[in-house]
C-alpha cells in the first residue's frame, strides 16, 4: 500500500489563521542522521549504518571545520556482541545555493557484524560542533543464527503452476506459488493459489516435474490446502519433508529484548528468494494463530512457509506487502501466515483423498463464504467489465455474508472486493464494521484513514490513523498519514513531531522531507528549509524543484501566523 502525499501543497498553501498551542521550534543550523541497511542479520553477516550530516556554515574555512568535527564522530560504548569491522572514510562536500549559502554535506558508513543472536543495541553516536554535542539515536537490530536444517529445508520448498480455466469466457489463466512438502505423500500450499484449478504441476529440485489433482486436507478460512502428490517421485527427488514448529507460542515483539527472527525461503516469479523478519507478537487480526511478520512478500510467494531458524514450520503465507524501492516509498513490508495445522488435520484422519474437480465443483463447498469471497476475487482480477456472472456472484456472496456477520476476516474481504471495484462507499461500510469486531484489525484502520485523507476529512483520517499506528506492522505509513492529517488541520506542531519520527526510520522518504521543509516554512525556520532542500536533492530532484517553486514565490509560502491578543472583558462590561 502506497501512502497518499498529493494534494499537500494545497494544504499548506491555504494557510487560514490560526492559533498555536506550542511555541514555534527551534531553528536548526545541522541535521545529523542515520540509517542501517538491515534490521535483521544472521551472526556474523556485515551490515552497515550510513551516518549523514548537512551543516549550514559561513563559508569554505567553517566548512572545513565541520569537516573535522565529523571526522571526529564518536560511539558510545558498543555491547561486546556488537563488532565494528570498519569505518570508511568520510566523504565531504560543499554547495553553494542561489543565495550564497554555504551547505556543507559529510557522509560515512560504518560496517558491523552480529557476534551472537539477540536483540543488539547499535550504540549512539555524537559530533561535537560549536559547542554543542548533536546526538544520532541508538538503534536495534535482531541477529539470527542459521542451523543446518534450515538451509536443507529449502529443498523441500517447491514453486507450483496452476492452470484454471473460465467456463463462461473459456479462456485459460495460469497461476503461480510456492508451495513445501510435509510427507513425501503430501504438498502444503494456499488454497487462493489453487482455487478452482483444473490441475497443479510441481518443479521438482532434481529438474523434474509432476502433477497433482487430489486433495488430502483443505481450508478456505484460512487459506490453506493439502495436495496429494506421488511419493515415489518425491522420494527419488531427495526431498526431506518439512517439520511443523512445536513451540509457537513464544513469538517476541521486534521492539523487545527477544525479538523472535522468522524466515520464508519462496519463489516469486519462479525464483528463490528468501527473507528474514521479525515476529510482531502483539499484532493480531482477529483469527486464531495468525501470524504477522516484518518479511516482505512477493507475488509467488504465497503457498510457502513461514520458518523458525531450524527450518521448521510456523505458519502458511496467505498475503502480504513488498514495497518497492525509491525515494517516494516509505518501505513497511508485512507477511500474513496461517496455521496448516487444521488442513493437515484432515490428512491425519484417514479419510482418504478426493480429486480436485470434485472439491472445487461440489456445491456446498462453493457456497462457503471464503470459497466464493476468492473466487470473486480471481474474477475481479481477470475480467474487464462488470458482467452478469459477477454480479450474480457477488449477490450470492453477499447472502453468505450476512450468515457470518461476526467474522472480521470475512468484512475485511468484502472491503477489498468492493475496493477493486471502485465502490469506495462498500468498501468503507465494510471495514467499519471490521474495525467495529475487532479494533486491532490495522490494514482496515489504514485503508479508511487513507479515505479520509483523499477526501481531505482530516479529523476522521486522523482518529483512524491514530489507531493504527498503535500497532506495530503499519506504525510508520500510519505515523506519515497522521502528519499529513495533522497538516490539514494546521496543527504544525504535531506534524513537525510525527515526520521527524518517520524520517528518523527512513531519513531518505522524499515526500516526508518535502513535508518537513513546508512546515519549516510555516515557523519561519529558514536555515531548516535550507537544509531538508539540500538533503532533498540528493534525493529526489523532483520534489526539491516542487520545493523551490513554492520557496521562490511568496503568494505560495505558508506563513506563521501568530494568535492575535484578546482583550478580557470583566463581568460588569459583560452586564452592560
């Protein structure tokens, strides 16, 4: 999900009068910041902070004073499982805006590596300059050790190929996902990936491929499926069947002292990749062993499992987020993983397999709400207008709906169907009531004070992005939509507070910075707004020129406006 930043140059350029209930804050003549390049690391892998530094300075002989302040940048004590492998060499430089200012900018970049696993400080650090100590903040990151099983685990995680056809266009669509073996006999994936599919192949390690169309165990609730595959073929493969993790209980919080590390080893577009996260343990959406994490999740992905460092089984990635790189994306990605546990259930019985066919066509299996909430989701993706077998789908749908109406996960889907197919007044009626189940439900909170937002309601964009910035997996997109929304409302002073927060987690998000100058502009902080535009064009020069614009013309300048005096009338003037 992409944060909403358009419109705010109206927000600011139509400044009405108003009063601050904090002073302006203080000028400042140097931003100093940091950013690590990971927050999880396996023991011993290097990673690195990028400390920068932009100082507003008199002239050539006060910059090279900075120069040798930064130079002398200093670490507090570092923990003894924390080592410094080196610091590069400082990088200097010097730029002269179109009114004489001199700004210098000083970089470096220190390289570390995790001696241990745990939850490592990354020490302060501190230039001394003018006499002043400025203070870059400590930092955490979750260091992991890898065993030996997880690394043969990924031979026992595969790629799948789906084909399912429409009936009523009779047209054929392949999809693709990941998918791991938990018996030689037995192939565990998401039920959307296989949904309706006429058949399922498997790209076997060895090169090799085979076919399912059996089903062992199947749950649409939580979107998870068991296929029955050949055990001869398997075997001959060399594959060893994954274990499920038996202890699930003790997930940790990232921001705690036992932040538990969780891997995925899948195959986006065919190709393995894998990814470390952490755990949110107190993040939930309202489900029975759910679990969110901070992996980024690609197409492809889903199907495969979510791992603990021995490789074994925690949960079924059902969906989630992969933001992509560049300046105008603040990165939060999520994975959403369900428990197999309940589909593998169905195996352990002994009822034998059913062909896929049969499943998928048997009608009191399409009437599930879940089943019929993906199959509209596959037919909103793949047809190009609204015809007669959607709608009748969606009716049917609606019906089944109303028969669970205390089930989040469910509204939460309607939301999303009637979000693909612009009928944004559904869509919000939908992930209110989700909200009204379960609060803690964050995408829904997210998404209505997205709404809120486009449509300039600030007070209600705010109160739900107030909600969900208390919950982990969303806190910084929901802390950028908070400042945004406390813009709108012109308080200035809170939103300088929340995008400093957020450009303390990512110091590169362009249009926080472009935000950050604007509010600057509105206390006259005209040193600041100097240096967020020099920072800017090592960014984006696209939001810096849209900065100068807006600074080079004073009708378009947002302006402090300071609280006018008020006369206090006593009681007798009152009565006259």
């Amino acid at each position: 999900m992409r944060p909403y930043f358009e419109g705010t140059v109206w927000i600011l350029v139509v400044v009405l009068a108003a009063a601050f209930s904090t002073e302006p804050p203080n000028e400042s003549n140097v931003h100093l910041y940091g950013r690590l390049n990971k927050s999880v690391v396996a023991v011993g892998e290097p990673f690195t902070l990028q400390v920068e530094a932009y100082a507003l300075v008199a002239g050539e002989d006060e910059a090279e004073g900075f120069r040798r302040a930064f130079d002398g940048l200093a670490m507090a004590p570092a923990p003894g499982v924390l080592r410094v492998v080196r610091r590069e060499e400082t990088v200097v430089s010097v730029e002269v805006d179109k009114d004489g200012q001199h700004v210098v900018r000083a970089s470096l970049r220190i390289v570390f590596r995790a001696g241990d696993a745990g939850s490592i400080v990354i020490p302060s650090l501190f230039v001394d300059w003018k006499g002043k100590r400025l203070r870059l903040p400590s930092r955490t990151v979750a260091a992991y050790r890898i065993s030996e099983a997880f690394h043969r685990a990924a031979n026992a995680i595969v790629p799948v190929f789906v084909e399912r056809k429409d009936e009523t266009r009779q047209l054929t669509y392949k999809r693709t996902g990941s998918a791991f073996f938990i018996r030689h006999d037995a192939l565990v994936t998401s039920y959307h990936v296989v949904a309706d599919g006429r058949r399922v192949n498997v790209l076997l390690p060895d090169g090799s491929s085979l076919e399912s169309k059996h089903i062992w165990g199947i749950d649409p609730i939580r979107d998870v499926v068991v296929l029955h595959v050949d055990p001869e073929r398997v075997r001959a493969a060399g594959i060893r069947p994954l274990a499920l993790a038996e202890d699930i209980s003790g997930m940790g919080a990232p921001e705690s002292a036992q932040a538990k590390v969780v891997l995925t080893n899948g195959w986006p577009g065919g190709v393995r990749r894998s990814t470390a996260g952490v755990a949110y343990s107190s993040a939930r959406l309202g489900f029975d062993r759910t679990w969110i994490s901070s992996n980024g999740v690609r197409p492809g992905d889903s199907g495969g499992p979510l791992m603990n460092e021995f490789g074994e089984v925690i949960g079924v990635i059902t969906l989630g987020t992969k933001t992509s790189d560049g300046p105008d994306v603040l990165q939060e990605d999520v994975c959403i993983a369900n428990d197999p546990r309940p589909a593998i259930g169905q195996m352990n019985l002994a009822l034998g397999t059913r062909s896929m066919r049969s499943v998928f066509r048997q009608p009191g299996f399409r009437e599930r709400p879940y089943v019929q909430a993906f199959r509209l989701l596959a037919m909103i993706s793949l047809r190009e207008r609204f015809d007669e077998s959607l709608r009748e789908a969606l009716a049917s749908f609606e019906s089944a709906v109303e028969q669970r109406e205390a089930d989040p996960g469910l509204h939460f889907m309607r939301g999303i169907l009637y979000r693909m197919l612009g009928t944004d007044q559904e869509a919000n009626t939908s992930f209110s009531e989700v909200i009204k189940l379960f609060e803690g439900f964050f995408p829904a909170s997210y998404l209505l004070g997205l709404d809120h937002l486009q449509k300039r309601e600030f007070a209600d964009a705010a109160e739900h992005f107030e909600r969900t910035r208390r919950e982990v997996p969303y806190k910084h997109l929901a802390e950028y939509g908070l400042a945004q929304s406390r813009i709108g409302l012109h308080q200035y002073d809170e939103a300088l507070v929340l995008l400093e927060e957020v450009l303390d987690y990512d110091p590169y998000f362009a249009p926080a910075l472009y935000d950050l100058a604007l509010c600057h502009m509105v206390f006259g902080n005209s040193a600041d707004v100097t240096l967020v535009s020099a920072r800017l064009g090592h960014v984006s020069r696209l939001w810096q020129k849209q900065l100068h614009r807006i600074a080079s013309n004073p009708i378009l300048q947002p302006r402090y406006l300071k609280p006018l005096p008020r006369a206090t009338l006593s009681s007798q003037d009152n009565m006259k």
